[in-house]
C-alpha cells in the first residue's frame, strides 16, 4: 500500500509517484495529480514520468491550461540536457 509507504518514509518521492499511478489506474485523477505534484518535489524522482502522468490526469479532466503549462515544463526538462531523456531515464 503506497499510502503506507509515504507514512512510513513521507521523504520518498517514488512512493508518491507510485501512489499517482495508482490513483490514475483507478480513474481518482485529482488525487493522482497531487501525488504526481509531490514526487516533483523531491530530487531522485522521475521528473519526465511525474510529468506525463500530470497531463494524462489533465487530459482525463479536460484541463487545456494546465496541460499546456506540464507540457512546457516538459520542454523545460527536455531543454536541460543534450541527454535529458536518457538522463531521466537512467537516474542520472
């Protein structure tokens, strides 16, 4: 249980993100979209999948500014690194 997880260590971001998937898979998007927030804050998250997951949960909310201001923060990211993607993918 993610909700356990984050009480146990509320300093993991990965919980949060996981927990957000879970919300999204249950079709609870608001509640995904704050775990998706949270994971962001904290440095050894995923940036780019806590991103996508915001404007999937957007999209499933019919929330056109708040997709287009994820999808510029992803640019942003992308932006960051000749390698961003990899980068991000790989932990580094």
């Amino acid at each position: 249980d993610w909700t356990k997880s984050i009480e146990l260590n509320p300093h993991e971001g990965n919980a949060f993100y996981n927990r957000g998937l879970a919300n999204q898979h249950l079709r609870n998007f608001d509640d995904a979209v704050e775990d998706f927030k949270k994971s962001l804050e904290f440095p050894a998250t995923n940036k780019s999948k806590s991103i996508t997951g915001l404007i999937k949960c957007y999209s499933e909310l019919g929330k056109p500014k708040e997709i287009e201001y994820w999808s510029n923060e992803a640019l942003k990211l992308l932006g960051s690194s000749p390698n961003a993607i990899s980068d991000d993918q790989t932990g580094k």
